[in-house]
C-alpha cells in the first residue's frame, strides 16, 4: 500500500507505529471500523475539523461512538462557539476526504485537541489520511507528531 503524508510523519518523527487497513467503502462509521478491525470502539478516534466563530479552524479527536460536545470544544479551542466545516471545504482545506482526515499531514497544521478518554490509553487508533487506512500509536506518539492538547470534548 502506498503511504500517506500521516505515516510519513510518523516515520520521520521515528514514532512506534502500526499501520492497519482493513476493505470496506467510505460509508462505514467509525464503531464499523472498529468492528472490521477487531478493537473496542472506545480505543479508535474519528477526526473532526471545525470552524470557530473567529475564522480559525481546529481539529478535534474524539471516540468513535461518541459526538462532539459544541460548547466543550469551543472552550478547549478559547472561542464563543465553533461549528463543524462543511463536507465540501474539508478537502481543499485539509486535503483530505470524509471518512479518510488525519490529524497528521494536513495542509496546514491547525490546533488540535484529543479527548481526554485518550491519555488513559496504550494504543489509540486514527485515520492515516486514506479510507481503509488506520494508524494505531500511543497517545504520546501522536502528541510528538503534532501538538495536540488533552480536553474533555465527549457529549455525555
């Protein structure tokens, strides 16, 4: 398989890594995925990119089976609110597709933050920037890879 700019970062970084793939269309959610892969939803991260009301975007890392909390991300990110982008502008923004972002790799590096579900973490697993393509890593790895603060971001 050929490598995206995520796993490329990661090998540059000489970061532990493990690249997962696994078959399947872009309809999959992430709690199928999981499934596919054989890994309890709560250790695999779907990648959100949102638009706060200032203009600046973020990146936000929360498990699977859970949604974005609006008004916690907004305070972890210091805006009055954030709103989710619009599937159309994630690809020329962030030169990846639905269903396929990265936290790593993007076309600019953006603040990201990572639910605090995830320091309690060995391994946690995100997009390599391709559907069908998953990278498992510690919390710490991603952290070295891109800056990435720690927040309570989860619904619930």
């Amino acid at each position: 398989m050929e490598k995206t700019n995520a796993i490329r970062m990661l090998e540059q970084g000489k970061l532990p890594h493990t690249v997962l793939y696994y078959e399947g269309d872009g309809a999959l959610n992430g709690a199928e995925v999981a499934d596919l892969l054989s890994l309890p939803p709560e250790q695999m991260f779907k990648t959100l990119v949102t638009t706060g009301k200032s203009g600046g975007h973020y990146v936000f890392l929360i498990p699977v089976a859970e949604e974005l909390d609006l008004k916690k991300a907004a305070t972890a990110a210091g805006e009055k609110s954030v709103e989710m982008l619009k599937s159309k502008d994630l690809l020329p923004l962030t030169g990846y597709v639905h269903g396929g972002c990265s936290p790593l790799g993007m076309k600019k590096v953006f603040p990201t933050f990572v639910d605090e579900s995830a320091e309690g973490l060995e391994r946690m697993v995100f997009s390599a920037g391709k559907i069908g393509v998953q990278i498992e890593a510690a919390p710490e790895a991603l952290a070295a890879a891109v800056r990435v603060r720690f927040a309570d971001l989860a619904k619930g």
